[in-house]
C-alpha cells in the first residue's frame, strides 16, 4: 500500500524478491487546470508489470472499505507493506496478514512521527535522520521498530535529494526486513 514515487521504489524492489499479489493506492485525482485525472507512482508502476490495483476511497467506512476488506481477504497475504499510503489502517486489516502490516518510514523513529517526516528533519537541522520499518499498530507510526538505517544529511544536499537516497534506503530495508520476519531473526524495538 502506498502512493507517491518514494512508495513506488519500493515497489520496484519488492517485486524484485517476493511475490505482489495486489497493490493498493490513493485514487486517481484531477491534477492542474484541465483536471485531467492523474495516476499514482505506484499504480503505473503496478500496471506495467500486470500487478492487479485497488484504489479504495476509505478502508475504514462505506462501499469502498468493504470491498477493499473483500480482495484483502480473498488475497490472504502474508504480510501488508506500507509507504505513504496516506490512509490510516483499521484494526481488521492490521490484524488480517500473518506477518501483519509493516510500514517503512522516512525518519529515525519515535523523532518525527506522521507526515513529511523528510521535510521536518530538514527544517529541524538535523544532521542525519533515516528510515525505519516497523510493524504497525493502531496508532499512527507508533509501533515496534523492526529495523533502521541512519543517513547523513550534508549541508549542500537538496529536499529531493534527501528524499531519493530515503527511498534507495527504504527500498533496501524493507526486502532485509521481510527476509527477517520469514525466517524468524526479526527483533522488535520498543
């Protein structure tokens, strides 16, 4: 599950080691003066690669929530990977995968929890920051963390910059992280 480019690097690397059986994404959205409807990085990825969309308006309430549940069900996956989805998950679908939802996150948690983690660190000054995964809970980017990588921040490096070596990173931590859960060396960090 997820939306922008940097879930959509993530995508790529996932579908380079395991099995997608379905991605889900923001729907399409009009986009400037024509509002001509646009696409999601991680649905035109999926698509060019025949990986089957879902692109429910909630997952929580109506229409959409229940046949969001449906294919989620009927899919039975393993584990649910989450970058930028932009949608905060409801208990039944944390608690439908084996391996539960683990969601990949652009900061060195518990610092900068929430939205635009990047740009936050950026405005903070920080020094460095990173990506974490962790296994998700009801709260919002408050569970246990299952692994991190710290990244520099040096003082020449650009928001768009930082958020392309994030994503490399995250690309890379997250198939580590799957690895672990599957074979049982997966720590969790309070």
């Amino acid at each position: 599950m997820g939306t922008p480019e940097f879930a959509a690097k993530n995508l790529a690397a996932l579908v380079g080691e395991f099995e997608v059986a379905a991605v889900f994404t923001q729907p399409d959205k009009p986009k400037n003066r024509g509002k001509k409807l646009e696409t999601t990085p991680v649905k035109d990825f999926a698509l060019e690669r025949n990986i089957p969309v879902y692109q429910p308006r909630s997952l929580r309430k109506g229409e959409d929530a229940e046949a969001a549940m449906e294919a989620l069900r009927e899919i039975n996956p393993d584990v649910i990977v989450v970058t930028a989805y932009g949608q905060i998950l409801p208990k039944s679908v944390l608690e439908l995968p084996k391996y539960g939802c683990v969601n990949v996150h652009a900061s060195l948690l518990p610092r900068f929890r929430g939205a635009a983690p990047i740009q936050r660190c950026i405005e903070a000054g920080d020094e460095k920051t990173g990506i974490c995964t962790m296994q998700m809970d009801e709260g919002l980017d408050t569970g246990d963390v299952l692994m991190r990588a710290e990244v520099e921040i040096t003082s020449e490096m650009t928001g768009s910059e930082l958020t392309e070596v994030l994503a490399e990173c995250g690309a890379k931590l997250i198939c580590e992280t799957l690895h672990a859960l599957e074979n049982g060396t997966a720590r969790r960090e309070k």
